[in-house]
C-alpha cells in the first residue's frame, strides 16, 4: 500500500465529496496494519487540509494549465508531495519517490512524468513561489476568503494571531477525574510512565502534554483516571454551580465530554439527562461514562422538541452545548474551513435560536442555562444571547468573570491558543 496514494484518496474524499476528515480517515485507515503508517497519512492528511490554500495556491502558479476534475486524485497526490517538502522531515528525494509512485497506486501511471517535473520545479523555485505569495491572504493564511474576511471583521485586533493559532498543532490535554485520583498524584503517574505534563490553568482537574501520546500509553485511561479534553471544555462543568440533589440537562451532548465531568464534579445530583439527536453518537457517551464509573440519563432527542423526551419536571441546571460552526477548533479539525460555508452559519444561529427558546420553559424559575459555543463568531455568540435576553423578560445575564477569555457582553469568550486552549464562548442565562 502505498501510503501517499491511499492519502491522495482520503484528501478527495474530505475535499471533493465533504466528508469529514475523522470519517473519511476512519474509513480508509483500516487498510493499513503498520501503526506508524497509519500515523503518517493521518500526519499528511491533516497537514494537507490545514494548509490546503497555500498549497493550492502554490500549484497553481506550478501547473501550466489546471488538472481536470477527473484526476483530482493526483491534484491531492501533488500536494501530499509539496507538504512533505515543505513541512515534515522526509528527506525530499523519498518524498518525490514515494509519491511519484503512488500514481501506479491510483492507476494513473501517465501522471509519474507530471508529478515528478512538478514537485523538482518546486525544489527548484521554493524561495520565488514564497515572494509571490505573500501578499495573497489567502494563500498566506489559508482560508478560504470568505472566512478569513468573518475573522477579520469579528476581531480586527486579533484576527492574525486568530488565523496563526488556527494553523498550529493543538495541545493535548486531559481532564483529571477527581472521583478516582487528584490531579497532583495523576501528574506522578504520567511523569513516572515518562509522559512529560503539567497543570493547566484555571481549572482542578486539567493537565497538558508536552507531547501528544496514544490513549493507550496513558497511566489508568482504560481504568477512567482520565479523559481527552480541551481546557476551554472544562470551564463548563465548573461554570455551572453545581449543588447536590440538582436536576441538570445536557443539551446536544454528544460525545459526552462535558456530561462525564459535571457528574465527576458533582456526583450526588438528583438526576443528569444527558439529550443528543444523533443516536450513534450518543452511544459514545455511554461507552465514556461507563470507562468513568458515572451514570446518567441518556436520551435520544431533539433539543427543538422537548416534548418527546422531556419527563415535565422542571431542571435546576440545562447546559446547552449549542450546535455551531465550530470556527473555534479548527486547529484539531482543519477540514472545517474546506468544509464550512457561509450559508451554515445562518442555520446554525437559527437552530440555537430554535433550542434556547425551546428548552427555556424547562429551567425552574431561579435556575440558569449555560449556553456554550466552539465558535469565535458573535452572530453565534454573544448577539445571539443580546437577542434571546431582548425577547424574554424573565431572563437576565449573569456577568463571568475569570482570568480566562475576554470579557463581551454578555459573556466571555477565548480565541483558538490563548492560554492553549480552543476557541470558546460561554454565557450564563438566570430565570427571573
């Protein structure tokens, strides 16, 4: 197998036909039983979807006339080639061997000649292709215009270091679960199984890698010592003032993350109903809470209709976790900016809309939603919260405060890398 090719054809599949690149790597991988390789396609494929524009930019001004749609394949396969030249440690003449050869691999053997000239013209003119790029944004920053132009607008002092963060490798971080083990002796541990790590900020429970390590490597994983979790995620949990015997609603809570975390934080609520349209998904916070020791209810449904899964017991506590562009985590999704359109964003804020007047009546008066974003967008953000306060008057924002994040109002919200954590937006809503 040759590994470019099968990352020529995976590249297709997130580029070409909008399949996430979780799933299209899901779906392909499994051809390959070498873990180092595997770990080297998905190195590429996400490399390539993080820097697609530059790279499409760049073959472009190296083509003399555009590849048709047919041989898209090869388009990819070119670019798994530009990468490693320009990105990884493979010494360059195994990256243009390797994937000159991976055209017999696509059955396209005419294009080895292509592939081979385009790649050494590159070698060749590395430092020119540079100049002339940069002073195209797109190319620069790779995003599409459309996103980029969003960004600039949404935080014109930050929208650089916005759109840098976002092409960075993430952290990887872990969230204690304090029902089994503390933070402190956790660190021991990992320390003691030679994973380098240190506390995160402004939480208990959060620790960070120095280096990303499998979930297999990790001290107690299997046994729920721990789980994967961005810092920003973990603000939820501890945002929400969480008390014994308290009713509490997880909306849209698949995979489970924050769901598993108010439980390890408050084990003696009354009840935790854990509600998620996606069936299949929901199936991964079963799997989650059983690793941790933790139970809640689990219900297939959608937050729009409560009425076909709601008990008519009002909730002291409704997480929503609100569906959304996901712009804030694009630096561990970069496929999101191939795969996200302007169009979505209208949806999304419509759908958030439709949830958060449509579990409103389910707070007890007194009780309050926390309404949480991956987005750094305000239409997704805080004007949607202005809005809901503006049309109901038995609503009021709670202030957040915290070093964390920037303060907007209402709300807080942290941009991708500050403090190494993903983009997030929290804000507190109390019934009157």
């Amino acid at each position: 197998m040759n590994t470019r090719a099968l990352a020529a054809r995976i590249l297709v599949d997130v580029h070409m036909h909008g399949v996430s690149l979780t799933d299209a790597l899901a779906n392909r991988l499994a051809v390959i039983a070498d873990v180092q390789d595997q770990s080297f396609v998905q190195e590429i494929c996400y490399g390539v979807s993080r820097w697609w524009w530059r790279l499409d930019a760049m073959l472009a001004l190296l083509l003399d006339k555009p590849l048709k749609s047919k041989d898209a394949d090869i388009n990819h396969l070119i670019m798994t080639g530009l990468y490693q030249l320009q990105y990884m440690r493979v010494p360059d003449h195994a990256a243009v061997a390797e994937t000159v050869a991976g055209c017999v691999a696509l059955n396209k053997s005419w294009a080895k000649n292509l592939v081979n000239a385009v790649l050494r013209n590159y070698q060749r003119r590395a430092e020119q292709l540079r100049v002339q790029l940069q002073d195209n944004p797109v190319a620069e920053f790779s995003h599409p215009q459309w996103l980029l132009d969003a960004i600039r607008n949404a935080w014109p002092q930050h929208w650089q270091s916005v759109l840098q963060a976002n092409n960075a490798k993430p952290p990887m971080m872990l969230r204690v679960n304090r029902l089994r083990v503390q933070r402190s002796d956790y660190l021991q541990q990992l320390a003691a199984a030679g994973i380098s790590a240190a506390a995160a900020a402004y939480n208990d429970n959060g620790v960070i890698l120095e280096k990303p390590a499998p979930v297999t490597q990790l001290p107690g994983f299997t046994e729920g010592l721990v789980s994967v979790q961005d810092g920003a995620a973990q603000l939820a949990a501890t945002l929400l003032q969480l008390a014994p015997q308290q009713r509490v609603l997880d909306v849209c809570a698949a995979p489970g993350g924050k769901t598993a975390h108010i439980l390890e934080i408050q084990p003696d609520l009354q009840l935790l109903v854990a509600v998620d349209v996606d069936a299949e998904r929901l199936k991964k916070v079963s799997e989650n809470l059983q690793r941790l020791g933790v139970k809640a209810s689990i219900r297939v449904g959608d937050g729009q209709s409560p009425q076909t899964w709601w008990d008519g017991q009002a909730f002291d506590r409704i997480l929503l976790d609100a569906p959304c562009s996901a712009t804030g985590v694009i630096r561990r999704h970069p496929d999101i900016k191939r795969l996200r359109k302007p169009p979505d964003i209208q949806h999304t804020v419509e759908t958030q809309r439709r949830i958060l007047n449509a579990v409103w009546p389910l707070l007890k008066s007194g009780g309050m939603i926390l309404y949480a974003t991956c987005s750094i967008l305000p239409r997704e953000n805080e004007q949607q919260i202005r809005d809901f306060l503006l049309s109901h008057p038995d609503a009021m924002n709670v202030e957040l405060t915290g070093a964390w994040g920037m303060p907007l109002q209402p709300g807080r919200q942290i941009l991708p890398g500050q403090d190494d954590m993903d983009g997030f937006y929290y804000a507190c809503i109390k019934k009157k």
